[in-house]
C-alpha cells in the first residue's frame, strides 16, 4: 500500500519516552503510515526499543542508525528515506493524541496540498494538558485555500508541532537543515512557508508537546544556544531576502517571514541584553550584529526596530548599537522598567 504520511523521529538517549511516542502511533489504519526512527547514536536502549517496534510492525517502522550529528541530520536522513505523500517531525519525547492521529491519516489521504495545519497541546510528565494550542485560521474542514494570507498573525505559535509538508515541495525545493546543532526546528515553519501555495487545516489537536522535562535543548548551556541560533537566523535573513526577491515584499507570506524572523531576532538579542547578561553570549551577539549590518539592510532595519515593550518607545538593540555595543544607562534604565512590569505581572 501506498504510504500517505513519513514520520520522522530523531531520537538520541530517549529510552525514557520512545516507547510511548511509537505506541502513540499504532492505530488501526497504520498500514498508510511510514515511521521513520532515527537513532543519533544514542548510549541508552533507544535503539532496542526502536528495533522492537520495526520488528513487531515491519510495514510501518523503519530505523536509521547512525553516528551522533544532532537534530538536522537526523530530519536530513529521514528526508531522504520518506515515501509518504506528506511528511511530519515527532520529536521522541513527545506523541500523538491516537484517536485524533487516525482520523488525521484518513484526512491526508483525501487531500492534495502543500501543507497541512493542525492544533497541538502542551503536556507536562504526567501527560497532564497544560496548555491546548488553537491555531487563529478560519479554514472550513475538508477546504482548501492559497497560502497567502494564511500565515499573518500565527508568527508566535505557529511551531513544528503543527505543520504537515507534502514531500515532493521539500524535494522540488532540495529542503535540507542544519546540522550539528540544535534548534534547527525553527528552519522547519520558515524556509519551507515561501513555496506552499495551497493549505488545507485539521480542525483537531495531533501532536503532545512535553514541556518541563529536563534535558531538553531549551536548557541546554546558554551560549552555545545562542551560537547555534544566530546561524539559523543568518541563514533566515538570507531565505528572508531571497523570498522578497522572488514574490515581492508586499506578499503575505514574505510578511509572515519578516514576523518571524523579527520574533527570532527580538529573542536572541533580548536575552542576551536585557535578562541573562552574560559578558561572552553579548561579545557573541556583538560579531552577529557586526555581520548582519554589513550584509543585510533589511535585516538591520529589522533589528533597529526591535522594542524593549509595545508601550515604551525605546529602540533597545539600536540603543546598544549607537553606543558602541556597550550597555548605556538608557539600556540599564529599561531593564529596570521592564523587570518591574514583570514584577507587577507576576512574571
């Protein structure tokens, strides 16, 4: 049978949890699926319990085992293994809801589009809801529409955990991500969105999104998250220009891109200047804005219309840039300010 949805899963030292996101997946009409796991040359029993399911379902489970190279490298292998229709990530901590799962399947199938949104929900280790994500579009079930228009306002929760590519556009296109690093989910909702031209959306939550856990890369060392995140936001600028380029800067979806890219960029130099401080991760962001300038004139008037907070009119990153890259008393006061707004807000 003809498979209509990949299923990618990078896994490295996810003993703990791999076997609840594969039993998440086994449902009745399975036989239309292709999981891919893909094993980063994990230490623990990841492997074992992988090779359990491929043998238990030989039809449906497929597993890459390969040295250790970091998220983008597993998507990339699994990438060139998908011969399903359409293709999702799973990260190995987190699962499906199986009901909805099932009912999705039977969705794709009877859909020819370039994307396909779906709700998700947040999840703690108990699998208590903590958080159900509702996407803000208005697309009728069974509907298809064009891209543009689609992406506007959705820049902020619009994440990995609820996007569906067909396979051939991330083959017409050559999609590959960044290796070696983490956080490359972040290329997943970016580069991709510029060549989707038709959307159908998923009025049910699919995927379980566990937060809180320790060890995931959310909490990983701070400047080396801020190294890998300044090369996935040098590559945006790039598919940022590229884009405007090619369907003009008044399109959409190169709007949804200049959201995106603004959110990325608000929070890789808000961190570094108004809350973690950290004299190295600030020489970092310093060669990162030294780059940007000398190469994007977008991207700096991306930067330099960054805000400390939508009501105070105070242009922070430009702040720090004018003043030679040094943390002025203008920058000091603002930090005062929007560490007591938090205070007020229970932050």
């Amino acid at each position: 049978m003809d498979k209509v949805l990949s299923i990618i899963i990078p896994s490295y030292n996810m003993e703990k949890y791999l076997h609840k996101c594969l039993q998440s997946l086994v449902v009745d009409n399975l036989e239309k699926v292709q999981v891919i796991v893909v094993n980063d040359g994990s230490k623990d029993k990841t492997l074992e319990i992988a090779k359990e399911f491929q043998k238990s379902y030989p039809d449906s489970f497929t597993v890459i085992d390969k040295q250790n190279g970091n998220y983008g490298s597993c998507i990339n292998c699994g990438l060139v293994k998908a011969i399903g229709k359409y293709v999702k990530v799973l990260d190995a901590d987190d699962s499906f809801i199986s009901s909805n799962f099932r009912e999705f399947i039977e969705f794709l199938s009877n859909i020819d589009v370039d994307m396909i949104l779906s709700d998700y929900i947040k999840v703690d280790e108990d699998d208590n809801t903590t958080d159900p994500i509702t996407l803000p579009i208005h697309i009728p079930d069974n509907t298809i529409v064009s891209a543009e228009g689609i992406f506007r306002n959705v820049h902020r929760i619009f994440q990995m955990h609820s996007v569906t590519y067909k396979t051939s556009l991330l083959r017409s296109i050559n999609y590959s991500q960044t290796e070696g690093i983490s956080f490359t989910d972040q290329e997943w909702v970016f580069l991709p969105t510029a060549y989707v031209k038709t959307v159908a959306y998923f009025h049910k939550p699919v995927y379980k999104y566990l937060v809180g856990r320790i060890g995931q890369t959310i909490g990983e060392d701070f400047l080396k998250r801020q190294i890998a995140l300044q090369k996935i936001y040098s590559k945006q600028i790039l598919q940022y220009e590229d884009t405007i380029q090619s369907l003009g800067d008044k399109n959409q979806v190169v709007t949804y891109l200049k959201e995106r890219l603004m959110f990325n960029l608000d929070y890789l130099y808000r961190i570094a200047l108004l809350y973690h401080k950290n004299t190295e991760s600030i020489q970092e962001l310093t060669a990162f804005d030294k780059h940007i300038r000398l190469t994007s004139k977008k991207a700096t008037e991306i930067v330099d219309s960054l805000l400390i907070h939508p009501s105070l009119s105070f242009h922070y990153a430009a702040s720090w840039y004018k003043s030679g890259y040094t943390i002025n008393p203008k920058l000091i006061a603002a930090r005062f300010i929007l560490n007591l707004k938090n205070r007020i807000k229970g932050i």
